[in-house]
C-alpha cells in the first residue's frame, strides 16, 4: 500500500501542509507513520478522502479560455477501479477533477492501478492515458 507525507498528500489535494495537519488533527482524515517514522495518510484513506472534499468544494466560476494546451496531466490518486474479463474503469480524483478513463484489464493489471495510488492522467481529445510515476 503507497503511503503519502503531509506536505505530499497536502500537494495533491491542492491545500496547504498546515490546513492537512488541521484536518488530521480534527479527525477529518486519518493518518500513519511512515518507514522514518514522519506522519503520513495511507493511500486508499487519502482518495476516498480526495473524493470526500470534491465533492463539496465549491468550484470557482468558468472563466474564459485565452489559449489551450494540445496536452493536459493532471496528477492525481486513483479511487477506484472496476474490472470485468477484459476491460477496466479507471477513476482518478485530481484535485477538484474527477477523470475517467476506459482501458484494457491487462493495462491497469500491469500498472498496478488501485485505490489510493498515484497516478497521472494525460488527456488528448478523448482519449485519457494513465501513467504512474516512478516513487519519489
């Protein structure tokens, strides 16, 4: 199971180090020690947390698009996944984003996709391409 730092669960849910230690220390969200004994959120406690907060963060009024990116990543934590034979549903709570991606079972089997890791959603057009990256 991954397990995240204050400061690098604090980074992915988009608030400060000090607003996360609050949450803990309130009960909001549970935590752990890590290998070095630091506190930390074990990683299916922060995603289902991740998605707890989306969905009552109020979102800031769209603003006009000036200029657009052909690519876009968006990092995030994977909060669920649905297997059947062949196909898998990839969910990924990135900040205040909840991205969707469809891929083969084998895919998400081989990237080790579950709730709680850490993973990157790149999106083209339609397409949305998970990818994990190497442990920090």
């Amino acid at each position: 199971m991954q397990v995240f730092r204050i400061s690098e669960a604090a980074t992915l849910l988009g608030v400060s180090d000090d607003t996360l230690r609050r949450w803990a220390d309130a009960g909001r969200v549970p935590t752990t020690q890590d290998a070095s004994g630091r506190r930390a959120i074990d990683g299916p406690a922060l995603a289902r947390f991740a998605e707890e907060i989306a969905a009552v963060t109020e979102r800031a009024p769209a603003r006009p698009v000036v200029s657009e990116s052909a690519r876009n990543r968006f990092l995030g934590l994977v909060t669920n996944v649905k297997r059947d034979t062949v196909m898998a549903q990839v969910e990924i709570q990135a900040g205040p984003h909840r991205i969707v991606s469809l891929m083969s079972r084998e895919a998400a089997d081989e990237l080790g996709l579950e709730p709680g890791v850490l993973a990157v959603a790149a999106v083209k057009s339609t397409s949305v391409v998970v990818e994990v990256p190497a442990p920090s």
